[in-house]
C-alpha cells in the first residue's frame, strides 16, 4: 500500500482502540494524536498532560509519532528490523508503504508503550 490516505487511515485505526483513556486534540484527514491528560509529575515537573502518539501526513510519508520511546528509551530494543528501519530521529517513523508484516509490528509497539505508560501511572 503506497495511498498516504490509506497507511494513514489504517495507522488511526490502531491508535483509536486507546481513546479512551486517551485523548484527542487533534483529529482531522491528517493529524491525529493521543494524549493522557492527567495531572502528573515528571523528572520534578509538574505536567497536565502527556503525548502518547500521533500521526500525521507529510508530502512522501505518513510521520508516526512514538513518545514511549523517551519515558524508556530501551523500548527500541524489541522494535523489529521492519519497523526500526523506519526510525528517524527519536520518536519519529517515516512510513511509506504498508504490509501486514508493518502494521503488526506498530500494533505491538503501541501496546507495549501503552503498558509503559500504565506502569509508570502516565494512563
């Protein structure tokens, strides 16, 4: 699958069976993000809200956004080559195409972070 559309709306598809807990802000043809909104303490700061993950499209890519990687950066260890060759930057995958074999692997990124998140008392 090459339809930016398409990778797009099959990615929302996974991040919308976690709203709730988590929210929205936004949520249009090609932005989509979840975020916790709960007041917390982190590193000593106080926080209202934390950023799970998000989408959105760019001009050759779909960018997905995935923040569990800065609460436990070892995260990245159990990413598969597939998905991890993807990897630009930090926290940001570039996805271009779309097999079975992708969307799996994100399947399972997501939950994994979403148990990060619920360990840390983030969700």
């Amino acid at each position: 699958m090459e339809n930016l559309d398409g990778i797009f709306s099959q990615l929302k598809e996974i991040l919308l069976k976690y709203r709730p807990p988590f929210s929205s802000k936004a949520d249009d043809e090609s932005h989509f993000d979840l975020w916790s909104i709960k007041e917390l303490v982190i590193e000593g700061r106080k926080r209202k809200e934390v950023y799970f993950a998000g989408l959105i499209i760019q001009k050759a890519y779909v960018g997905f956004y995935y923040m569990p990687v800065y609460a436990e950066p070892e995260i990245k260890e159990f990413f598969k080559p597939e998905l991890l060759s993807r990897l630009k930057g930090k926290s940001c995958f570039h996805i271009h195409k779309l097999d079975s074999i992708l969307l799996e692997q994100i399947k399972e990124a997501v939950q994994r972070g979403y148990l990060e998140y619920q360990q840390r008392g983030w969700v």
